[in-house]
C-alpha cells in the first residue's frame, strides 16, 4: 500500500507540478486511439475474446500522460492489461496504470479502464513520425450475437465522477505532458463501435 500511495504521489507531483504551465499543444496534434485488433465472432465456433490496443501519436518526447477510457456493454468483461514493448523498455517509470484505482475489479465494476505512466528516472516516449503502441487491453465476452456492438470511448474524469468510484479523479482530466512540462489534452481519434 506504501508503494502505491507513493507512486500515486509522484506522478500527482508530476503532473500538479506541469499543470501550471498548462498550454497549447505545439505542432501537428498529438492523439490516441483505441483499435480493435481481436473482434468477437458468432460462430460456429463463438470467438468471445476482444483486444484492443491504444495507440498514442506524438511529435515531441512525453513524460507523462493519463487517460480514461469506457465501454458499453454489459457482457463485456475485463481481462487483463499489459504495456507494450516500447513504455516497458523505457526504464524505471511510475506504471503504467491501467485499472481505475488500480484494480481490475473497479474497472469491470465502472466499465471502464485508464492508462497513466510517468517519466521518473528511464527515457520519454519518443516523438515519432507515426503512431506507436503503448498498450493492449484483454476482454472476454459472456455472450455475442450478430445484433451485439462494443462502444469504446475516451471519457475525461474530472467531468464524469459519477461514474468513477469515490474520489477517483478529482478534478483529473485527460493530460499528457512534454519534456517542455507543457501539458495539454490531445485530440481524441474518435469512439469505436
């Protein structure tokens, strides 16, 4: 528990120490997307299992980000979560995180997930010319037929605490932030059904 509620408050510090300087994101838009790599089939045989995999684009070095994510449908359930090779590779970093409150059983409860990390002493994401991935999340489902849909959205936390469990994000929205300490909020790729 002390090791969370310390990383918990480096990358607040982090982050409180970078809103300040809030600005503009310079450049070509930085964004993110959810992509669907494994669809649910009907069948025969059901293939109930979902991936979906964040992609980030990003034209300058980042040492932070946050972001929420939910889902609509109630036979969907979350798995597991894991950083892909490029943010695992970056050193000793705060996260990633990808559980609301860091517990799966939260996200599944919310229908919802997050994905955070914070620069602590490894490297920034790199800017690059392209998009990159920086995590997959594992569904399964209960049941699929062929009139079924997957909504997948961005959602900013700081205006839909309601919908969190208490105290979760406070006042968080969605942030990520250069090596410049400008934060900003990047443009969102769009819903996914």
């Amino acid at each position: 528990m002390r090791k969370v509620m310390l990383s918990l408050f480096v990358m607040g510090s982090v982050f409180v120490g970078s809103v300040a300087l809030a600005g503009v994101d310079p450049g070509t838009p930085d964004t993110a997307a959810l992509v669907v790599s494994v669809r649910p089939e009907v069948g025969p045989p059901a293939q109930l299992k979902v991936q979906v995999d964040l992609y980030g684009y990003n034209d300058e070095n980042l040492i932070g980000l946050s972001g929420g994510y939910k889902w609509i449908n109630p036979n969907l359930t979350l798995d597991s979560a894991k950083a892909s090779p490029l943010i695992t590779g970056l050193g000793a970093n705060i996260g990633p995180f990808f559980y609301l409150v860091n517990n799966k059983d939260s996200s599944n409860y919310y229908d919802g997930f997050q994905f955070g990390w914070a620069l602590l002493l490894g490297s920034p994401i790199p800017a690059t010319a392209g998009r990159q991935l920086w995590a997959s999340f594992f569904f399964t489902l209960s049941s699929w037929a062929v009139t079924d849909s997957i909504v997948l959205d961005s959602v900013d936390v700081g205006s839909d605490t309601a919908n969190y469990p208490p105290g979760y994000g406070s006042g968080q929205g969605w942030i990520w932030v250069s090596t410049g300490q400008n934060s900003y909020q990047p443009q969102w790729a769009g819903r996914v059904v």
